[in-house]
C-alpha cells in the first residue's frame, strides 16, 4: 500500500506540474502565480511549491513579470528540430559557401533565439556563434523575421513594453514596430549592429511543418552591408531549398 500511495503522489504531481507547464506554452510574456493556478484548477499554494521547484531545475524562470518557461525547457525542445535541423545542413552549408560568411538556423522562443545549427564562416575574420546559445529576439535580424509574424499588440506585450539597449544602435521600441512592419512586406530583415558593435546580419523566414525558422546570415558589419543583395539572392535560395527540403518529407 506504501509503494501504491508513494507512486500515485509521484504521479499526481507530475500532472500538476505538467499542467503548469502547458499554462505557459502560449505565454512568453509569462504569467502570475494567480493566473497559472486559476488556469490549472490548482490552489495557489500548490502553484508556487511546484513553480520554485520548476525553477530549481532551469524549467520555469521566475522574474517580476511572472512566471515563464525556462532555458533549460528550452534547451530540451531544441532538439525537438532534428528533422529540419538535418534537412538544413546542406543548404546552409551552401549558403556559407555562396556568401562567405556565417549561416544559421534559429529558432525563436519568447523573447529568446535557440542557434540550432550554424556553419562558420571560414575567413579569418568571422562570427562563430555557438550552437545551442541564447540571443535577443528584438536584437538581430532573425529574431525580428520571427517577430514580424506576431502583431504589434503581441510584440509590445512579450517584450514588455521596451526594448532594453544592447548597444547604441539598438532600435526603441517604437522604431522596431516600425521595421517589422516593413520586414512583414519585404520578407527580409537586417541587424545594423544593434545587439553587438562590429556584427551585422540578414535573415529570412521559412515555414515548415514543425513550425516557423530564421535562415540568416551573419558577419563583420562592414562586409555585411557591402554585399547586402547578393547575401539576400543567396539567401532567398536556401529558403527554396529548405521549402523544397520540406515538401518532400511531409
């Protein structure tokens, strides 16, 4: 009767906090403790006792604007892409090839970019990203791609409000609504320095069955700008490569 009770308790909380859990799924923003435990019928007490455990383990982050999914949550969907991730390798390998810069696939969660693989650049003077890292989505042209798939309204509230400077050319708030509404008509997005001095990029979308990517293409700024089109024309390339790539796995 023990081992029964023990196990059904170890159960039972699992579900709680799998319940939690998917209370967040749809709420980068995050949510309080009041929300989660009217969301998920538990008494409030037991929200905040599996909460701070969560949080322990990396799987929620607790912050003043409430309760979120955590980084290591994160880090354990990211390999939920193999399958795009694998069919991205040969594409993005061309497109480093093609440009002579750094490439990569990226995917965006909350206010964060997963750099699920990247190929290096093989010039002396390059951008080495490291797979697996955390970047500012509002910072760089592939978090903006994702951002232009969300309404103003969903990017002011995810982002709180503001944008937090990552250098002096990092957009306001403001001004990056205004560059996501050109990016939603062009398709195309550029980091002009502004989540680290030096580095530029330029980024494009890609719809898959698994869900929404960044290709971008990332390098010293200088050089970036100084072969802004053919970057974009390589770039529009790998997206109908990737797109292909899909279609023929569905």
């Amino acid at each position: 009767m023990g081992i029964e009770l023990i196990e059904r308790n170890g159960i039972q909380v699992v579900s709680r906090a799998a319940r939690i859990l998917r209370c967040l799924e749809s709420e980068p923003q995050g949510l309080s403790l009041g929300v989660i435990a009217t969301r998920s019928n538990l008494p409030r007490s037991t929200v905040q006792r599996l909460v701070d455990a969560l949080a322990v383990e990396q799987l929620l982050d607790i912050s003043k604007n409430g309760v979120r999914l955590g980084s290591a949550l994160m880090r354990l969907a990211s390999h939920s892409h193999f399958d795009v991730t694998y069919s991205a390798r040969a594409p993005l390998e061309r497109l480093a090839q093609h440009t002579g810069e750094t490439s990569a696939l990226v995917y965006s969660s909350g206010i964060e970019l997963i750099m699920l693989h990247a190929v290096v650049s093989s010039q002396e003077l390059r951008v080495a990203p490291m797979v697996g890292s955390f970047l500012c989505v509002y910072g760089t042209a592939a978090g903006k791609i994702c951002l232009s798939k969300m309404s103003d309204e969903q990017v002011t509230s995810l982002l709180g409000g503001v944008t937090e400077p990552l250098t002096s050319d990092t957009l306001s708030l403001p001004a990056l609504l205004d560059d996501l509404r050109h990016i939603r008509q062009q398709g195309i997005a550029f980091d002009h320095e502004e989540h680290r001095q030096g580095i530029g990029s330029i980024a494009i979308g890609v719809e898959t069955t698994q869900g929404f990517y960044s290709i971008t293409v990332v390098g010293p700024s200088w050089r970036v700008r100084d072969q802004r089109e053919p970057i974009i024309l390589a770039l529009k390339e790998c997206q109908a490569s990737l797109n292909a790539s899909s279609c023929s796995t569905d």
